[in-house]
C-alpha cells in the first residue's frame, strides 16, 4: 500500500506527526482496511508490515493479519461508515491539540473561520466531547454527531478527517492546522480548558504516573 505509506511520511515531513502519535488508514472498495500499525512512526511504514482489517457487514473493523492495528481504530470504523471507501487520518498535531483545549467557536465549529481556505478545504470541524485514546465511545459519539462534517477536533486530544485520496487528505490536514494555529495566536483573553480533575487521576492512575497527590501517598 504505497499510498498509505506516501501519506505517512508527507505528514511527518510537514511536522504533523511526530514519533508514534496518531495513525492513518485506507478502506478499499472492496471492504478491506489496511493502517498503520499500534505504535509505529508514520515516517517508517512499509508496505508488508501494515496492519489489515477487514469491515463488518455493521462497519465495524475487525482485525485480519499483520501487525496490531491501533486502538483509534473506532474512530476509522465511524468515519467509513459515513464515507465508505477513503482515508481516515488521525493526527495529535501540537497546533490541533492546542485548539482542542480551548471552548469551541461554534457547535458547528470548534475554531473561527480565519482564514478562506480553512473554510473552502475543511468545512464543518466540531469539536468530539473527550473520552480516553483508544475508547470506543469515540466512534459513538462522531456516530452520533447530527452534522454534515468529513473532519473533526477530539477535544484535549487532536484531529480525525475522512478524505477520498492521499493529496486532499494532506491538503486538510494541514489546513486544519493552520486553522488552529490562527485560532491559538488570535484567542485574546480566552482560557484554555484543561482536563478534569478525576479525567486527570484516572490517566495518572491507569499508566502508573503520580497526579494531585504528594508523594508516597494513596
């Protein structure tokens, strides 16, 4: 699959995928899903160590041969079975990220429409409530969504977009980006939400890291 490997190393290339962060995608015509494997750099894929999948008769992913798939997989599931066949890029660029945290512009959009063609390549980008990397109920919620939207910011995590090839997956991707670099640089007075409390010690707690509590402690 030498399109999903071009893709890979064009986003890392860009500075939009930096070590293991965020995986890629490509659903076939005929059901078939091939993407990047759980932790790999998206500047070193190769095309005999993917992973592949194949799609359910509901549209869910199920794993056939090849590496681990990513645990964001949920999410590719959810954004082919608005689309069908495509790409589905997910990526925690730091500008996305930046913008994810901070309160949506709109229901509709999560950042103001600064620029043209912000608006002319991307469109509608809501921003997804958070729920832990990897859980399900991100796939549920961008089912969910009552809104006509082929991208999205996944709130204090980053980005997910559908596009129908390699280059127009690059081109929102960046543009994305750079819509929430404005939207940083521009904000003003506007407070950057951070994660909640119990969010936090939960994270803290399931990869053994210490958060709000003094050392030693319970």
């Amino acid at each position: 699959m030498q399109d999903l490997v071009r893709l890979g190393r064009r986003l890392v290339d860009l500075g939009l995928s930096r070590g293991t962060a965020g995986n890629i995608s490509i659903l076939s015509e005929s059901g078939d899903v091939v993407g990047s494997p759980s932790g790999s750099d998206l500047g070193e894929l190769e095309p005999d160590r993917l992973s592949r999948l194949t799609r359910q008769a509901e549209g869910s992913l199920v794993q056939e041969s090849g590496p681990k798939a990513s645990k964001e997989m949920a999410m590719h599931a959810a954004m082919y079975r608005r689309f069908g066949a495509g790409i589905v890029v997910h990526t925690h660029s730091f500008h996305a990220v930046q913008a994810s945290c901070l309160p949506p512009w709109s229901e509709f959009c999560a950042v103001p429409p600064h620029a043209p063609y912000f608006v002319m390549t991307v469109g509608n980008l809501p921003l997804i409530p958070y729920r832990h990397p990897g859980d399900l109920a991100l796939g549920e919620l961008l089912d969910e969504k009552e809104l006509d939207f082929r991208a999205a910011l996944l709130a204090h995590h980053g980005l997910i977009l559908y596009a129908e090839d390699v280059d127009t997956a690059i081109a929102a991707t960046v543009e994305i980006d750079e819509a929430c670099r404005l939207a940083v640089s521009l904000a003003g007075v506007r407070e950057a939400r951070v994660l909640e409390t119990v969010v936090a010690s939960e994270l803290a707690r399931r990869n053994g890291r210490p958060w709000g509590r003094r050392r030693g402690g319970a």
